[in-house]
C-alpha cells in the first residue's frame, strides 16, 4: 500500500477555525473559583462545596480545585470531607477564589490517622453516577495509551479486534464499544471511521482523568450513547507542569516518549504543546506460526492548545494532528512489493487524522445564567489491506453545540436547554466498490435538574432530533439520585439512544478472515432503551476509608444491526434485527485502604448478552460473560516506593462459527477456556523524578494458534478474528517520568 500524500486542510476545519476565531467550559464573572487542602497540604479529591442552606453544591476535581457558580442570596461557603472538619468562609460580595483548609476531626487526630484521596472516587452528590480514574490509578501501570488505561478496571473491558492488526475493542454493560460514546472533555470524537483505532490514538502521558458514566447519560451531549459514555480529560494549559517527560520502552522493541511542554503567557493566557511518538519495528512472533504476533507501527501524534480566562468569558481551543503506519501478516510480506498470493498475506493500515476544537462559556447578567459553546471539526482518512482485500475510508465531521443554562425560581431548579448539529461526510470504498453517504442531524434539546438539600436529585431531558437519511427522533432520558445517610448513595436512570452503525469500521477485524461481508439489505438506526439501578456504600473500617458499589443495568434494543458471525463459514451477513436483542449486566465492587497506605480493589462482573440470529437468540459472540479483578497497591511511608499488583480473571466467551464439517456448517459454536492474567509494577520516586519497571501477563499465558489455518491465508477457511485470550506471553517495560512544575505562587 502507498503512503499517503500531503492533503490540505478540508473546508470543514476551515469553516471551524473560523468558529474558534470569535468562539471559543462555561464561567462567569461571579463565578467562584478554589481549591480544597487537608491540614497536611494534600488536595483533597471529591471535597463537597456548598451554599449554607441550598441545594446548590459541586465537588472538588483530581487537583482539589472548584468552580462554583455565586448564590443570589447566600455569602457562606461550606467544604466538607468525610473525616474531617468543616470549613465555613464568608465571602466578601467581590472575592471570586478561596481556599479551604479542612481540619482532621477529632476521633481521627487521636490515632493520628489522616484521611487520603483515593485513586479512583466516585461523587456522591453527582445525579448521574461518574467513575473518575485520576492519574495516580492510571500510574498504577504503563499506560501507554488510552486502550491500555482499563487494566485496574472492571467496568471497561478492552481486547483484541483480531490476531494481525493490533486493533483493541472495547466492551461496557455486555456491549461493544460501538454503543459507547466516546468524549474528550465533552466533544463526541472517536466515533465513525475511528471506532477501531481511536482508542490508541490518545497518549496515556496526555490524560489528566477518565469519567465512566453507565447508561444513557445526559442528553447534553447528543443522542448517540447507548451503554454509557468515556470522557477524556486531557492535561490542562493552566495546570500542568511547564515541562513533563516521559519514556517508555518494553524488552518486544517497543518504544516510546511523550514530551508536555506548558507556558502561562499571563494571568488570563495558558498553552499546552502535547507530543508523542512511538513504534515497533520488531519481528515478534512467538507461536512460530509464521504470522507477526503485533504489527510493527509508527505513530506521532500532537496537541497544540490554548486556554483563556477572563473576566467575562473563559475559553479552550485546540488543534491535534496524527500521522500512523502499521503493518503485519506473514513474516515473509514485502509491504514494498505488489499485493498478491505469491508476496505473501500481509496487512497494512495509513492512517492521517486532523482535528480542531473549541469550547467557550459566557455569563449573563442574572445569576446562575450561562451561554455555552462547543465547536468540533475532524478529518479522518484511512487506507487499509488485508491480504487482497482492500479498504479506503474519508469521514469529514463537523459538531456545533450550543447550551443555555439558567434556573427557576430558585437554583433549585435549574434548565439547560440547548441545540446541536451533527455534520458526518462518508467517502468509502471496499474491494473497488464504494459506499457514500451523508448525514445532516441537527437537533434540540432541553434538561431539567432538581436539586434538594444534597440528599435528593433528578435530572429528566429529551431530545429531539432529525436525521436527513432516517427522520426525526425522540429520545427521553431520567436520572435519579437519592442519599438515606450521609455515607450511602442510591441511584436509577432510563434512557433512549439510537445511533448509525458504521460497518466497514465497527466489523474491519473481520477483513483479517476468509469471510466477506454480506450486507443483505438497507440499515436502519440502531435504538435502544438503557435502564440502570446502582447503590454506592462509603466503607469506614479500621478509621479508613472505602466503598462499595453495586451495578444492574439492562439494555433493550428496538432495532440492531446485527453482524451474523454464526450464519456461516464464509460470510459475515450484516442486516437488520428481527426478534429480540437485550444485555443484563451485574457488578459489584469493593475498595478499601485495609493497611496504612495498603489499598485493595476486588471486582466482580457478569453480562448476559443475546441477540437473534436468523430466527434463532443465541450469546453474542466473543462476549465474556465473567470477570473478576484483584487489584493490591503499597506505597511506603516516605513516598519514594510504589508496588501495585492486578490479577484479572476472564470466564469463557463464544467463538465466531468458522468450522465446517463435510462442508456442512458446524451449528454449534466452541466456547474458549477461561483463563488468568497478572500484572505487576514497582515505582520510584524521588521529588521530581519517577522510574518504574513492571511486567504483563506473567504467567505467559497465551491462546494457542489464535489464527485459524494459518499456513493457508488465502484459503475458505482462514480466520484471524477468533481471538479470545492473550496473544503473546510475558511482556517486561520500564520507562521514567520527570517534570518540572511552575512554582507555586
């Protein structure tokens, strides 16, 4: 496959960087600004901040910061922390940032215990129930990039697309990662033609946090999720070190390095340069099967991006380049010579990737009332072979939205209403044929959130929207949160979402196989209905800190479009549902610092995911039903040495049908073993500087030959795409981090 030439920018990032211009979280000029510290100088994480005698309240982020909106009839500013004192300050009617000191209670100063920041928290007073991953958990292993940052996690599962590629899929509530809709800082992104890859188009060195949300989410943010929504915050410009470095390298020939360089212009002007570069150029192939393990791959990727904060308005707007080779297949291939049977089977994926961002916020006059912007635009092509199967794909995307938000009466009733537009330009082309389309879906919405006394939320919105190819929408969604104490959190929501399946990128695992793709009439939307129940119980055992939290969600669909792996050995028939297709899916989860500085994680996950096949509802393949994590953290008393171990458990999972018998379709599909993995990492810190060493899947194990008929490629019965275990064996890294911070003022 040739390389790509240069392109210039398409007119949609024009038309963009035009919006950014003159557009740009939304803030405003009364608007409070603070940071919430424990009488030992740490920021304390998940801190609540609330008016005396309002419902009206926020939480403190990874940084312990806030930002708060001034109450019209209240001056005193509560903080609060679960073993500590409050803190009450009285705001002058000028001030707009503050600084809470909370002090260690009592029956804790006795045995000198001090409360500390968990790694991963969730809000108790958010309506909506949001895991937030900070970047100590993601520091608990490599996480070189985004599809790698799920190790310590149960409620996001991530495995191979398939044998050759190097493709990751990601999995929530039972479901393909399809279903997820995937943010950065609140912008839909890595959808369409970035659905396979895009989860390592995002170095782990550029995240500040992850946010899981399960279920429908708020209709805010559009009308795609499904089964819950990721969002990715990036480092920030006015918070980050002014420099920070980090290499990696692992004993297969990986390699790779990040470099965040950040300015502070003045008081009101910040910028981030965010840099990455890695590749492998390898040959690794442990199973002797003659066919690479990992595609050999060079990626770089950047960020270049400004925010503002006045008076009046803040805004943050950015724009990001990538460029990625990769290639893979037979250990024979010359990616240089013409495709065909006699140069061998061999994969090869061009990727180039631009995109530009905005997001600005405006106060009017009355309190609590707020204009907000978000403005998006993405270039994205790519070109791809699979053996003789060969694939080119342009998606140009544009998304403006548009919020109003204010309250009735009294902030305790507070709307958001809003409009959006959603502009996708598909150019694709399978095997020489190709496939256009265009979709305009511009859309409003409308969200009402009742809030009281921090014991009692709810949040009810519905969209409508209309789609130039399928009609109009409506999608309802309600979330519900209630407090019985102060320690326990209870929570339900419903919610509708429809999406277009993309097929070519959602099922491009699939070219790496003997089948074809077989789609046997026109699409229609996917729709679902999501309801979800979930309880969070704060632990205290021990004078320590902890939760548990329980998790049931089921997902109903009204119309899927079904990837019929089962039908037969050959075809991979695509067409619409015809009978029933659900996901059920239980969690429970318990965390706990069960030692000083000694914290356990220990997770338990079941999904039960079945759709119609041809009349007939069977498990949705290459879906584990079981999983069960292990996750155990030390760090020592001087804070030099960090030790983290995490053991996962996956249960046994269906396989894609590929086997015929006297050329007769097998009817009954294999089931893979269950299986083990480990992986462990130790840390040193010392002041600015970390190195750390670890290893993946000690115990080496791997799936056996996970490409069927390999010693003939081109043959009916070649299949790459069964993949359900590992697929190389112990894999050791190390790598160091170092940073020089802004001195604090």
């Amino acid at each position: 496959m040739k390389s790509h030439s240069k392109h210039s920018l398409p007119s949609v990032l024009w038309l963009c960087l035009c919006i950014m211009a003159t557009t740009g979280n939304m803030y405003a000029q009364n608007q409070i600004r603070g940071k919430v510290i424990a009488d030992n100088n740490e920021v304390v994480v998940g801190a609540n901040v609330y008016w005396l005698g309002a419902a009206t309240g926020t939480t403190t982020d990874i940084e312990g910061n806030f930002t708060l909106t001034r109450h019209p009839d209240q001056n005193i500013l509560i903080a609060s922390f679960v073993g500590y004192n409050n803190d009450t300050i009285a705001l002058a009617p000028a001030q707009q940032e503050v600084l809470f000191a909370l002090s260690s209670g009592l029956a804790l100063q006795q045995v000198n215990i001090t409360d500390k920041v968990g790694s991963t928290f969730i809000s108790g007073l958010k309506t909506i129930k949001t895991e937030m991953i900070t970047v100590n958990e993601l520091r608990k292993a490599a996480c070189c990039n985004l599809s790698e940052s799920f190790q310590t996690n149960t409620s996001v599962e991530v495995g191979e697309a398939d044998a050759v590629s190097g493709a990751k899929n990601v999995r929530m509530l039972g479901l393909d990662g399809a279903y997820v809709q995937m943010l950065t800082e609140g912008i839909p992104t890595l959808r369409g033609l970035a659905v396979t890859y895009g989860l390592q188009y995002i170095p782990g060195p550029w995240l500040d946090a992850i946010a899981i949300t399960k279920g429908s989410g708020s209709v805010t943010n559009g009308y795609e999720p499904i089964t819950g929504q990721i969002n990715v915050e990036y480092q920030k410009p006015e918070k980050s070190d002014r420099l920070y470095f980090n290499a990696y390298a692992n004993h297969m020939g990986r390699l790779e390095g990040n470099l965040n360089l950040a300015h502070r212009l003045n008081d009101r002007w910040s910028t981030l340069a965010l840099l990455h570069v890695s590749g492998l150029q390898n040959d690794i192939d442990h199973n002797k099967d003659s066919f690479l393990d990992l595609p050999k791959y060079t990626l770089f990727t950047g960020i270049q991006r400004w925010t503002y904060h006045g008076k009046n308005m803040e805004s943050m707007f950015g724009v990001k380049m990538l460029t990625e080779d990769r290639t893979g297949g037979q250990l024979s291939f010359n990616p240089k010579a013409p495709l065909s049977i006699a140069n061998g089977y061999g994969i090869g994926i061009n990727t180039q990737r631009v995109e530009a961002f905005a997001k600005t916020g405006f106060f009017l006059p009355k309190p609590n009332t707020s204009i907000g912007t978000m403005v998006s635009g993405i270039y994205h092509r790519q070109e791809a072979f699979f053996g003789l199967k060969t694939y080119s794909g342009i998606q140009k995307n544009l998304y403006l939205n548009l919020l109003y938000q204010t309250y009735l009466g009294t902030t305790n009733h507070q709307i958001t209403t809003g409009a959006s537009f959603m502009h996708d330009d598909y150019n694709e082309t399978y095997n020489n044929t190709p496939y256009v389309r265009t979709e305009n879906v511009p859309g409003i919405f409308a969200e009402y959130t009742y809030s009281h006394a921090n014991k009692l939320s709810l949040v009810s919105g519905i969209r409508a929207d209309y789609h130039n190819l399928y009609g109009f929408m409506l999608n309802p969604r309600l979330h519900w949160r209630y407090n019985p104490t102060d320690h326990a959190t209870l929570r339900a929501s419903v919610g509708r979402g429809f999406r277009v399946a993309n097929v070519f990128a959602q099922n491009m695992g699939i070219f790496a196989s003997a089948r074809e793709l077989d789609i046997q009439e026109n699409l229609n939307p996917e729709i679902a209905w999501n309801y979800g129940i979930n309880f969070t119980q704060e632990l205290h055992f021990f004078d320590r800190k902890g939760y548990l939290t329980i998790d049931l969600y089921r997902t109903d669909f009204v119309n899927q479009v079904i990837a019929d792996a089962y039908s037969t050995g050959n075809l991979l028939q695509v067409y619409n549902l015809n009978g029933k297709s659900f996901a059920n899916s239980f969690q429970i989860e318990a965390t706990h610092e069960i030692l000083k500085k000694v914290d356990i994680k220990l997770s338990y996950k079941f999904d039960d995911a079945r759709a119609t096949y041809n009349g007939v509802l069977l498990q949705m393949p290459m879906q584990s039903q079981h999983k069960a994590l292990f996750n155990i953290a030390y760090e020592t008393l001087n804070r030099h040495w960090k030790f983290d171990f995490t053991t996962q458990w996956h249960g046994a999972r269906y396989l894609y049908n590929t086997r015929l018998d006297n050329g007769i379709q097998n009817l009954t599909p294999e089931k893979s073993p269950d299986y083990f993995i480990f992986h462990a990492q130790i840390t040193y810190i010392f002041r600015n500087f970390e190195w750390y060493v670890g290893g993946e899947n000690l115990s080496g194990f791997t799936q056996h030959h996970p490409i069927l008929n390999h010693h003939q490629p081109f043959g009916d019965q070649f299949d790459a795409t069964n993949v359900w275990g590992p697929i190389v064996g112990r894999m050791f890294y190390s790598g160091i981090r170092f940073k020089i911070p802004y001195p604090v003022n």
